[in-house]
C-alpha cells in the first residue's frame, strides 16, 4: 500500500473504532443509568442507536474495504496482516448484523411488548460484546499497522 491508500484506511479503521468504543462501551451501558430511563425505553433507544452504528459501520468497512483491494490492484499486494484484521473486523460485522442482531430483535421485540425482561435473559447479547471485544481489538491492531505503512 502507499501512503495515501493507508491513511485513508487507518482514517476510516479509527473512526470506526472510535464509533464503536463510544457507543457500545460508553452509551449503551449508561443510559439505563440515566433518571427515568426504564428497560423499555433503553432498548427503544439502543435499537435506533444500533441500527445508525450499524449503518455507518458498513460504510466505513467499505471505505477500509475498498481501500485495501484498490491498493492492491493499484500498487500491489497489501501486507497479509492487513488483509487479515481488515477480514476480520469485517467478518465481524457481518456475524454481528446475519447471526446475533436478529435474536436481540426479538428479544426487545418481547420485552417491548411487556414481557419481564428479567425472565428472558438472552446469551445474544454476550455474543455481541464478545464480537465487539474482537472487533475493536482487530481495528485497533489494523489501525496501527495501517499507521506504519
């Protein structure tokens, strides 16, 4: 990769990381902290939240995405550890939107509709933070290779 190609990507990998601490570790445990915020009005809020993170995820891995394969049509091949965690935080994503959101509808879906929260404990929602742990863990990684290219 060049230089250009890798700024862009290390610009794109770092935002999305940075979208993905401040929403998934910072806004999505305190707002249930917040005065008056009950479990109901909480998951409204996260699934809206969610589905913009989501959204903007998909872009920026396609910026990354994209940037890594023009690099390597353009210039040459990209370093095998950039195409390994650019895969990976993208293998993620995808895991998280195919395999683990749709549940969680669900069970908000549920819970919305006035089932106890409490009696649905749901494993999908560890399968995300697990996936969000990796996720930042190879953005963070892929951010810092891409920074030394």
């Amino acid at each position: 990769m060049n230089h250009t190609s890798a700024a862009v990507a290390a610009a794109a990998t770092f935002v999305w990381l940075g979208m993905v601490l401040a929403i998934s570790f910072l806004e999505a445990p305190l707002k249930f902290r917040a005065p008056g915020v009950t479990v109901p009005i909480g998951l409204g809020i996260g699934r809206l939240v969610f589905r913009a993170l989501n959204a903007a995820e998909a872009v920026l891995a396609a910026v990354v995405i994209g940037t890594v394969v023009i690099a390597a049509v353009v210039i040459g091949s990209p370093a095998t550890i950039v195409v390994v965690l650019t895969a990976v935080a993208a293998a993620v994503l995808v895991i998280q939107l195919v395999l683990v959101r749709p549940p969680l509808n669900r069970r908000s879906d549920r819970v919305l509709a006035g089932e106890d929260p409490a009696r649905t404990r749901s494993r999908a929602h560890l399968w995300y933070v697990a996936l969000e742990i990796v996720k930042v863990l190879s953005l963070a990684a892929l951010g810092w290779v891409l920074q030394g290219v």
